[in-house]
C-alpha cells in the first residue's frame, strides 16, 4: 500500500501521457485529458500546502520566541490579510487585495531581483579572473556579447551587433544544442524511470 | 619605486570596497535616465521574425497571448507586453491572453487596460484575459483540447458563456499563433515543446535576457517564429512599430553599464596579470 | 514597553486607512509612497544587512504567498473542483450498475462525480503534516510525478531530440555561401560572407564536440580527448554568452526600479 500504489499510480498516469502521444484514438486520449485535469488540480492543493508549510514553521517559531520571531509575526500577519483580502473580498481590479498586488508584492519582488544588477557587476570586478585558455575565452566572448548587444556598439563598428547575432546563432547555439540533446536524452531516461517505477526518490519518506 | 607604488595602488583599487561599485553602477543607469537621452539601433532577425509573422496575419483572427511571468521580471517583458498589444490591435487582431504564472494576470489586464482604449478595443469582443491555472504543461495540453473545459471562467469570474468572442473557439488551435511572454518555466520552451510542435502551431516569444541564448536553437530549426531577448529586444520592436516606451528609454542607461561592467572585467584581469608576473 | 512600536505601528496603519476611506488621501498616491519606501527598505541592504531590510523580506514572504493562495483559490479550486461538484450535487440520481439474481444495483450519481477523486487526492498531500499518516500523501505527489514526468518526456522527446537532431542535418556548404565571398564589396561584407561560410561546419562540429564532451564512458584522451577540448571551447563560448545576457538582465531590472523612483514617485522624469 505504502509504495505498490504509489508506483501503479505514477505508472498509470504517466503512461496514459505518453501513448496519448502516439494513439490519438479516444479511448486513450479521452482518460489522458481526465488524469491532465487532475493533475491540475492535485497541483494547486501542492502550492497551498507549500504555503501551509511556510506557515507552520513560522507560527513554530513564534510560539517558541525564537530568533527573529517578530519578522515571523509580519510574515504570518502578511499572509493572513492578503487571504483574508483576496478569498472574502475578491480579486478584481480596484479591490484591496489588487491594490496590494500592485503597491506591496510588485515593488518588493522587483526590487529584490533587481539587486542583482549590483551583484553580478561587482563580481565581474572582483572575481571573474582569465585564469586558463577557457576562461578568456568565456570573458572575451561576455564582453563581446556585452557590448554587441547595446546600441553604442554601432559608434564602434556598424556591424558589431551582426557579428554579436553570429556569436548567438553559430557557437553558441551549437553548445546549447549540444545541452539541449544530452538534456533531453537525460530528461526521457530519468522520466521513464519515475514512470516504470525504476526510480522511486519521490516517494522520500512517510 | 614608482612602478611598485602604482601597482600597490592597482592592487588597492582592485580591492575596493563594492558599495563603491554599486555607487557607480548607480550612477550610470541614474544620470541617463534624468537626461532621458535616446539612441536609434539596428533590428535584429530574431526580432524582425516575429514582427513579419504577427504583421502577416489576417485582421479578425486570434492570437494567444500567454502572459508567463511575474513582477520580477517586468521592466524587461511588460514593454513587450504593451508593444506586442499595440501591433496586434493595430492590426485588428483578437487577442486570448492567459497566464501559467500566479502573478502574471494582473499584469497582462494592466497592460490591456494601457493600451486597449487607444484603439477602441472592448473587452469580451476584442480581447479577454482568462486569468491564471496552475499545471503548467498540462495546461497546456488541456487548452489545446478543450479550452472551456480548461477555463470555464475568465480573469474576472465572468462564465466563459458570458464572453461573446469566446463563442467561436473551441480550443487554443483556433488560435493562428501563440506570443508566450515568458520569464522562465513554463514558458516558451514548454509551448514549443507540448503545443508547437504537437500540433504545429506557430510559436512567438518575449523572454527574459537570461533566458535568451537557450532559444537559438529553437529559432535555427524553426520551432520558433521570432524572438525578442530582453529590453533591447523590446526596445528594438518599440522602434519597429514607431512607438517608443520604457524599452527605448533604458537603452542608454544600459550601453552605459555595460561598457562599465567590461571596464571592470578589463581593469580587473589587467591588475591580475601584473599581481602574477610579480610573483 | 515592548508594545510601543507594534501599537504606533498599527496606529499609522488605522490612520492612513481611516484617511483613505474617508476621501482625503488617494489610494493611488498612498500606493505609489508604500512602493517607494518598500523598494527603498529593500536597497537598503546594498550598504548592509539592517532590520528595515529583514522586515521588507518577511512581509514580501507573506504576501506573496497569500497572493498565490488566493489566486489558486479563484483560479483553480473553484472554477475546477468546487463549483463544478456544488453544481454536479443539486442533480443527484440513483444510476443502475447492474443486475444480479432479481437484484439491482444502484449507487447514487451526479455529474462531475469523478472529481471527488482529484480532491481526496488533493487533501491527501496534506497527511505530510502527521507523522503517522504521511504515507498517504505519497498516492497524491505519486499522481502528479507520473503525470508530469510523462508529459516532459514526451516534451522532451518531440521538442528538443527530434527536433533538434534533424536541425542540425544541414549541408556542410550553405547554399550561395561561395558566392557571397566573390561577390563581397568591401571588407566588411567579406568578413560576414566568410563567417557565412564557414556557419554550416560550425554547427555541425560544435554539436558534436559538446556531445563528445558529454560522453564520459570513455576516459577524453587521444582524438576523443582533442574533441572534447573543442567542444569545451564552444562551451565556454555560450556560457560567456549567457553571462553577457544574464548581465543584460539584471540590468534592465534595475533601470526599471529606478524609473519607477524617478517617474512614479519622485517625477523627475516623464
């Protein structure tokens, strides 16, 4: 019961996606679409129990005063009022949880990602060294990339972002190619695996 | 004596404390932006390809408009967004918009809300946006069988029986192609493989810079129309369609930074070979 | 003592929004000051890490969390499971299963019936949270591995290995790339028309060294070896490329933050 119906579960699922690849005929498509809606639905109970997780550490931590158990406070008190806004009241345009969609999560998330920028310049300065044949020849490329891709190139060579686009479309997307098949072909062999019951890690405990 | 103290000052600057760095970084996106400074540029293919594909469409048929990203990746995709809207409303196109990402939704309606009334497009007849559904490449399928099914209910909870211009589809194939503004998974890459490939549907993408290079070889085999690559990809369809936004107005700021970032990487691997021929 | 914050916290908060209620402040200028100092509180960890910073994150974590609950409630819970059932109840029957002996069978039914499966399923993943009962989740995350590795195997397989493999079968000349050299003008068109030339070898070579590289049944040494150090160097021409990009990225993020400073909040710019 513990692992037997797991495994016939994934097999089942997994295999109906598969030969519905190869026989369009209803009798395997028709099934193939019900277990494609389910699992759209199993997925969303998966990202709220993602949340319910975070909530349960955080209310463990709070509970207990542990270290920064006041910032667990806001982060729980944060969630309890964007449901509260969003389930009872709705989430139209113009309603409050909108305005702290607009106003809280957009400015925070883009912020966040947007020190990156900083990051990653002050890493080409202090760590990105042309240690080996290799690594010059990542560094060079990125500044070639760098300056191709930006309009000022033009003033040094009118036909720097052509050369830039060959950079893309030769070299590079034959490496990537080359990531892209051996990923594929590790993709389908790992896939299979799961599917067959061969490879069973995503059962983990319990 | 000298040569040893200017390269005692090398090894100092090459140790600079980073907040320094970030001042500067700062610096050069800031003053550019106050001077609003401008620059023309070239198109690329990538960008020109799916610029011809989406102006050889008929007026009257539907484009799906797969909004995949989050605020996180909004100054480079939002402007896309809103180009892309402008060219397809100007060319009388029905857009279907839907989004794989919580977040993108909100974003795909605002950037409705900014550029459908310059054209006179209504909701529910020229345009609608179905919202959000968790699944991903699944979703993907299931649209393409049976979009009611998949979507019952639009963005605004309105039934789908509600929407005048959903009455004619059945599935996304009624679409003649599909635009995925992607930031990442899902995204392009699954549209072409679960959708595009499947079903031969033609695939158009606006993705993150990060996201860009593993795209080519989609573009070479032909899985993929046309591709924009970050805000000089957007910038470069701003130009295309003569309606500059904020893709244009960042380009200097970021010619700027990166001819700083490569001082930096060239500043930094000189200092490093005089520190290894000292030794 | 140790209230006085939260209570003068709460109290701004009761303020503003009595204020925005009652017509005197605009929702919108509010908004655009609460992003301002939020994206501020968060740069601030530029100089170093600082409380104001911690407290940013932790309220991001929070609402972005209650956004995707409360998206997926309207979003997929209820358009796809809920109303569907609650609809599927108000047209309960007895359907005949069969008949056995002068007896017949029948078990109540209603339309969408099948959905009771997704949700037991669904409530399943939820057993995670007893120790004693977690085995049970494993029925749910069992459904959607084998759903999902399914479905990026077929992806994976029609997309990217087919696909790619019969892209790359293209002629070791490009058609008119000789040409292109003797028609050339000047020397920058005769640097590309060679750059054409020699684009169909490229590919083909480049994919093979990296596969090459890629094969580890057998120690790189000899040919093997030299291929595999060809295809490293297309490697690190792509990987060099990708940083360019992601570079690009990260900067296009931060020119947008500062527009949103500059034009939305402090109007220095249009």
């Amino acid at each position: 019961m513990r692992t037997e119906v797991p495994v016939a579960i994934a097999f089942i699922a997994g295999m109906l996606m598969i030969v519905s690849l190869f026989v369009p005929h209803p009798v395997i498509s028709e099934p193939a679409s019900v277990v494609r809606g389910w699992a759209i639905i199993i997925t969303g109970f998966a990202y709220v129990l993602g949340v319910a997780n975070i909530a349960r550490i955080s209310l463990g931590v709070l509970r207990k005063r542990g270290k920064d158990w006041e910032y667990k406070f806001v982060l729980l008190a944060a969630l309890a009022v964007m449901i509260v806004l969003g389930i009872g009241l709705g989430i139209r345009s113009g309603s409050a949880f909108d305005w702290a969609y607009q106003n809280l999560y957009v400015p925070m998330q883009s912020t966040m990602f947007s020190l990156l920028a900083f990051f990653i310049a002050s890493a080409a300065y202090r760590a990105f060294r042309a240690r080996s044949v290799e690594a010059t020849l990542l560094l060079v490329t990125a500044a070639i990339v760098m300056l191709g891709r930006v309009p000022i190139s033009e003033h040094i060579w009118g036909r720097f972002p052509d050369f830039t686009e060959w950079i893309m479309e030769v070299p590079n997307m034959a490496a990537k190619r080359g990531i892209m098949i051996g990923a594929a072909l590790g993709g389908i062999s790992t896939g299979l695996k799961m599917v067959l019951g061969l490879e069973r890690s995503y059962l983990g405990g319990g | 004596m000298a040569e040893k103290a200017k390269g005692d000052l090398l090894v100092r600057l090459s140790r600079i404390d980073r907040r320094i760095l970030f001042l500067i970084i700062f610096v050069c996106v800031a003053v550019p932006l106050l001077t609003g400074a401008k620059m023309k540029m070239s198109i690329t293919q990538p960008v020109k390809g799916l610029y011809d594909a989406i102006d050889g469409l008929q007026p009257g048929s539907y484009v799906w408009l797969a909004a995949d990203y989050d605020p996180g990746s909004m100054p480079e995709l939002y402007p896309m967004n809103i180009v892309l809207l402008d060219h397809l409303f100007a060319r009388n196109i029905k857009i279907i918009s839907a989004s794989l990402w919580a977040p993108g939704p909100p974003m795909a309606q605002r950037a409705f809300d900014a550029v459908a009334p310059k054209y006179g497009k209504q909701y529910g007849i020229d345009y609608v946006n179905l919202g959000f559904k968790e699944g991903r490449e699944a979703v993907m399928l299931s649209a393409a069988e049976d979009l009611r099914r998949t979507f019952p209910r639009d963005f605004f909870n309105t039934p789908w029986e509600s929407v005048p211009m959903l009455q004619d589809i059945r599935s996304l194939r009624d679409a003649k192609m599909i635009v995925s503004v992607s930031a990442g998974y899902p995204g392009v890459k699954e549209w072409i493989q679960q959708v595009g490939t499947r079903y031969g549907m033609r695939i158009g993408g606006g993705v993150t810079a990060v996201t860009a290079p593993e795209m080519y070889p989609y573009i070479q085999s032909g899985q993929l129309t046309g591709l924009l690559s970050g805000m000089k990809g957007a910038a470069e369809y701003e130009q295309l369609i003569a309606r500059p936004g904020l893709g244009i107005a960042g380009m200097v700021a970021q010619s700027c930074v990166h001819i700083m970032v490569v001082v930096f990487i060239i500043f930094a691997n000189v200092v490093y070979l005089i520190e290894k021929t000292r030794k | 003592m140790k209230l006085i914050k939260p209570a003068a916290i709460l109290l701004v908060l009761v303020i503003l929004a009595s204020l925005v209620a009652g017509g005197r402040l605009s929702p919108g200028i509010l908004g655009t000051w609460v992003a301002a100092l939020l994206t501020l509180a968060i740069f601030s960890f530029l100089y170093k890490d600082n409380r104001i910073y911690k407290l940013a994150e932790h309220l991001f974590i929070g609402v972005s969390a209650g956004y995707s609950v409360s998206l997926e409630y309207w979003n997929v819970f209820r358009p796809n499971l809920w109303d569907p059932l609650v609809r599927g109840l108000h047209h309960v029957t007895m359907a005949h299963v069969f008949s056995l002996g002068g007896f017949s069978v029948h078990l109540p039914y209603f339309p969408g019936m099948l959905l009771l499966f997704p949700f037991a399923l669904g409530l399943l993943l939820f057993a995670r949270f007893s120790a004693r009962l977690a085995w049970l989740s494993r029925w749910s995350i069992a459904a959607m591995v084998g759903s999902y590795a399914g479905l990026a195997m077929i992806g994976a397989l029609q997309g990217d290995l087919v696909a790619q493999v019969r892209a790359n079968m293209i002629p070791l000349v490009a058609a008119g790339s000789l040409g292109g050299i003797r028609a050339s003008g000047n020397a920058d068109d005769l640097i590309f028309a060679f750059l054409r030339l020699i684009q169909n070898p490229l590919i083909i070579f480049g994919l093979i060294s990296t596969l090459v590289y890629f094969f580890f049944s057998r120690e790189h040494k000899g040919s093997l070896g030299v291929v595999s150090r060809i295809g490293v160097w297309f490697l690190m021409i792509s990987f060099g490329a990708s940083f360019g990009y992601t570079v690009m990225s990260r900067v296009s993020l931060l020119i947008g933050r500062l527009h949103f400073l500059m034009s939305d909040w402090l109007r220095v710019i249009p």
